[in-house]
C-alpha cells in the first residue's frame, strides 16, 4: 500500500514520536496531583530520579531564565531560586509582582491551603498584560490545583486554559501547556479511554513532550483502534484530531470501514480524515467510495494530487499533469507514518511528479526542467546522461544553467540530501545547474570532445586538464609530428584519463555512481523506465559496464600510446606495463595479458626477461611503471 499522510494539529514544525521512557502516571509524585513546578526545587530533585530530575532542573533553570530577563542580578537571582526550594516566599527587592503574587500563591499550595493560593493566583491574573508576562501560564497551571479532585470538569477545564494561554503566545517557559494535554485527558477518562487519551498523547508529542506516551505504546493503541466499541469511536470521531488517528488506523491496516463510516456519519468530516479515506478506498478497489470521500476533501492540499493519480491510472496523462500544476509542495508537516519505524518527514514536490509523467510521454527535455524546479537530482542526471543526447543535453544545459555561478560551501551530498525522502537545504538550485554543468562537460569528454567540455568545466583544475588533453590528443593525431612524441602525447592523455578521470569522465549514475560518490551502486534506476526510455537508455551509456569504468578507457588510451613505440623498446615496454598496473586488481587477467605480452611480442628483451622471471608487476614509481635494466616510460 502507498504510504497514508498525516497532518498533526499543533505547532508548524512536525511531531516526532520520541523515545521510549519510564512512565510516571502512576509515580509517588504523580503531576496530576501536584505539579513539578509548585514543589521546592530542592526537595524534588532530592527526591526524584530519571526524567522528573530532568524536568525540575529544566523548571529552575526556566524560573531563573526569566528573572534575567525582568532585569534581576545574579545574586538576586540566586536568593531567589534558594528561597523557592525551601518552599518559602522569597524577600528580594526588584522583583515584579507577577513573581512575588506566583510565589506566594505557591507557598500556599505547599502549605495546603488551596483557598488562599487561588487568591493570590487570581490577583495576578488580575495585572495588566504587561505586567504578567512571564507568569500567566504557570498561574493558571497553579489555579488547576485550587480546585477538588473530585471536580473533574472543573479540573479538565482549567487545564485547558493553561494549553489556550500558550497557543495564544503567553510565555511557557516551563513547558507547562505540553503535559497539559494528558493532565485534562486523565480528567475526562484517563489512559483506559482511548477516545480521550491517544489525541490527547499526540498533542503532548507535538507540543514538545518526551516523558510519557512512547512512540511503540502509542502505535500499538492506534492499531488496536479499529477494535474499539461504537461508542468510543463516535467520541474518538468527535474530536478533530481522533477523526484522523481513526482514519489512519482503519486505512493503514485495511480493516472494514462500515464501523468507522458510522462513527463520522453524525459529526462534520474533517479534510484531513476524508484525504486518508479516499486513498484507502482507492487502494481497495472502492472506487466510488474513494470519490465520494475526494469530494469530501474539498480544498485539501492533497486532492489535487489523488487526482492526478487517479487520472494517470486512467491513462489520462495529460489530465494529470494539468492537476498537477494546480498541486503546491506539502511541505515538511506531512508525515509518512510507518507501523514498524519510526515517522518520516517528506516533502513531496509535484514537479517531481510531473517529471516522471513526462518521462512515460517522451518529452525529456520538459521532463528535466521539472526534476530541476523540483531540486529532484538523481532524476534530472537520468535524463541528462540517459535520456537526451549529447547535444540535446548541451541545448538543455544553454537553456537552464548557461554560466558558471557561486555555489554554496556545503557538506558532501547523499542519495538522500538530494531529494527522494528528505530533501536537504543544501541542494540549492545553484548547486544543481552546476553539477548539470559537470555532468555535460563529463559527457562531452566521453564522446572525445574535450575542447568543448573544458567550456562546461567550472574548475580551473579540470578545465586546465581538459584542455590540457585536447592539446595532446592534437599532437598525438599530427603524421608529422615525431613519434616518440606522437605516443608521450597519447600516454600522458591516458594518465590524465586514469588519475582525473572521477572529474572528466565518470557518469553520475551507472556504472560509476557519481551521485553516491562512487561507493555503492543503489538499484539500477533504468529498471523503473518505461520500455521505450529504458531502450533509448541502453544505448547512452558508456561502452563498458564496468564501476570506474574510465580506467579500462585509460587503460586502451595507453596500449594505443604504445603501438605508437617500436616494438620492444622501453617506451613500448613501459606503455604496456603500465596499462597493466592500473587493472591490476580491477581486472587481473586482462592485466596479465598485457604483462605477458611484453615477453611474447619480443622475448629477447631486458624487460622481457625479467618479465619471464617475476610473477607479477613491478612497483609503481610515481605513478609510472618502471621496469629494470634501464627499460622505462621516458622518452
């Protein structure tokens, strides 16, 4: 199944499902009783461990934060923060009210003496906005617990001003609005009522929260949610947030919808829920229901795009990628939930989709400009190196990257920084158009067009190599010019070849992998083609098929420097060996052959004797090889 998208209500950066920690719902100091902040620092650190340690420590360090920031001295600050950890209303001139009120309404938690901690918690409420910037959130987390425990609508309310005063933009230094969410879950029916409890777990995730509701726990009660009686369903499809966990949890594992149908039958389906539903109607051949849940969605972000899928399974292209000029980027809130990992943030571009439709209709170079407007690289590459021609690649590159430009300094780039998964900021447009400059000089040079790929060369290096070989390969190709140099032309052309030959001439995807850096070879993207480009691919590569493959050019550039060499001589000899040592490990018998060859073409050698009495070949000597009794590749 495609993977299913999930948008979280919260904040604009994305919910991680974090890391599995102890659970302290039911811990001696439970929060729903009494909260971190309104203990004495002190006694708690003395008596907590683990994740609450950390909290507290967080909580001073919050408290202190924010009496720099009202203008405090450090040893104000100090006074004040020891003071607090004894449980006592601190004496220190300078502090505004709306800390002196807070700490006072705390010392009356502390004392157990509810009624006189809301009143002081109430009168600074009471200040003028200004005044009680830093405190509004943590007094009305301190109200929550003026009230009985027995008042639960009263409690689950007053925990939710805490969560709407920090979405309003109160300060939350402490990070009081996140375990928030759980503490007014527990108060409408707590852990055993999934209905309340897992939108409320994913809210506290997206706020920021770590300690409770790890990752696998929670994954494991959304699955079981399909499950679930009518009742909770109906209440899970109450809340927006529940809409979309159920529709995902019904989509995902492909279980009867007629239950969940029901359950959104009596409340208003939200997009969200709506785009998950008709993609796993889709996915099981419903197609009417997967239409009518389309239509549901109204203006979500997402329809343009299942549509476009759908008119593409119709055959529809050119109807798919008109939908897909409507679609925008989804952007880095989209989610691809994984069951069994952890989630993924993507950042699906429909150019990137569009390209691939072009590609199936033929029309490469279209095909390109959408891979490059989409940051797309290792589909651009394809059609660059596989799918135009020569010179359709350097029309293409005139059109979109004409000129050398500044490129960012960046790290090395993966497979992944360039735009499958997780698009990286560092594939900047700039860094594209200059790697497909790379890519056409790279292909030119294949094609013995040297002159002509140093002008797509942004580096001076290469550049200078490149013309450095063109005016060899002149020298080597002149009948007049002596034949000594004619062939120490040709040689030093295959050396460039062999040491340069990563810049000069190596393909970006198979066989040499540029695109990874030549470490590995991912599967072979021509497999996903459609026939016609997979044949039309065939033939663009370089003749052999072989990872590096410029060194067996090098090496062929080499032995033709030394038929150049009369027959046995110690240019001659030299050439040979030297081809030879470069395929030594990457193809020994062909080097082999080429040692042994200097034996049997002219046994009466020096060099040749001593090929006939040493198992393999001699050491290079700055690069060259250099064979005994005077024999060697200089002129």
């Amino acid at each position: 199944m495609i993977p299913l998208l999930l948008t979280l209500a919260g904040p604009a950066e994305p919910c991680t499902i974090g890391f599995e920690l102890p659970d302290l719902t039911h811990g001696p100091l439970s929060p729903s009783l009494v909260p971190w902040q309104m203990v004495g620092v002190e006694q708690l650190i003395r008596a907590q461990a683990g994740p609450v340690r950390a909290l507290a420590i967080r909580t001073a360090e919050a408290e202190a934060a924010d009496l720099r920031q009202a203008g405090l001295s450090e040893l104000a600050v100090a006074r004040w923060l020891a003071a607090r950890a004894e449980g006592l209303v601190p004496d220190v001139a300078g502090v505004p009210a709306e800390f002196s009120l807070y700490a006072e309404g705390a010392a009356a938690l502390h004392a157990e003496d509810p009624a006189a901690a809301r009143r002081h918690l109430l009168a600074l409420l009471s200040l003028p906005d200004a005044q009680r910037r830093q405190r509004t959130v943590w007094a009305l987390t301190g109200l929550v617990h003026t009230l009985p425990l027995e008042d639960h609508a009263g409690r689950a309310a007053a925990w939710q001003a805490v969560i709407d005063a920090a979405a309003t933009g109160w300060p939350d230094s402490a990070g009081l609005a996140a375990p928030a969410y759980l503490h007014r879950a527990r108060e409408l029916g707590g852990p055993d009522d999934p209905a309340v409890w897992l939108p409320a777990c994913v809210r506290y995730r997206a706020a920021g929260g770590e300690v409770r509701c790890p990752r696998d726990w929670l994954t494991e009660r959304v699955r079981e949610l399909p499950r679930q009686p009518a009742e909770v369903l109906a209440r899970l499809a109450a809340d927006p947030l529940g809409q979309q966990l159920g529709s995902l949890a019904f989509a995902a594992q492909e279980a009867p919808m007629a239950p969940w149908e029901a359950a959104l039958s009596g409340v208003t389906v939200l997009p969200e829920a709506a785009v998950l539903l008709a993609e796993a109607a889709w996915q099981r051949g419903e197609l009417d229901a997967s239409a009518r849940w389309l239509d549901a969605a109204g203006d979500h972000p997402l329809v343009p795009w299942l549509r476009a899928r759908r008119a593409t399974r119709a055959g529809d292209l050119e109807g798919a990628l008109t939908l897909l000029e409507e679609a925008a980027p989804l952007g880095p809130r989209w989610q691809t939930v994984w069951w069994a990992s952890a989630v993924d943030v993507v950042e699906p571009h429909p150019e990137r989709e569009r390209g691939r439709l072009l590609v199936i209709l033929g029309r490469y170079p279209e095909a390109a400009r959408a891979y490059l407007a989409a940051g797309d690289w290792p589909d651009l590459a394809l059609v660059a190196e596989r799918l135009l021609t020569v010179d359709e690649a350097v029309a293409l590159g005139r059109e979109l990257a004409p000129e050398a430009e500044a490129v960012p300094v960046t790290a090395p780039l993966s497979w992944e920084d360039y735009g499958q998964l997780v698009p990286s900021a560092a594939v900047s447009p700039a860094r594209l158009r200059a790697d497909l400059r790379a890519l056409i000089a790279r292909r030119l040079a294949r094609e013995g067009r040297w002159e002509e790929a140093a002008t797509w060369l942004d580096e001076l290096e290469a550049r200078a190599l490149a013309l450095a070989i063109t005016r060899a390969l002149v020298i080597s190709a002149d009948p007049s010019a002596p034949q000594p140099d004619r062939a120490a032309s040709l040689l030093e052309v295959a050396r460039h070849q062999r040491e340069h030959g990563w810049q000069l001439l190596a393909t970006e995807l198979a066989p040499d992998w540029g695109v990874e850096g030549g470490s590995f070879a991912p599967d072979d993207r021509l497999d996903a083609l459609p026939r016609a480009a997979r044949d039309l691919a065939l033939t663009q590569g370089p003749a052999l098929d072989r990872r590096y493959h410029f060194v067996w050019t090098a090496h062929d550039t080499a032995l033709s420097a030394a038929d150049l060499y009369p027959v046995g001589s110690p240019g001659w000899a030299g050439a040979r060996c030297e081809a030879g040592a470069w395929l030594r490990t990457k193809d020994p018998a062909l080097a082999e052959a080429d040692l042994h060859a200097i034996y049997w073409e002219d046994p009466n050698t020096e060099a040749a004797e001593w090929v006939r009495t040493h198992p393999w070949f001699p050491p290079l000597e700055d690069g060259r090889c250099r064979l005994p009794y005077g024999t060697s590749t200089s002129r």
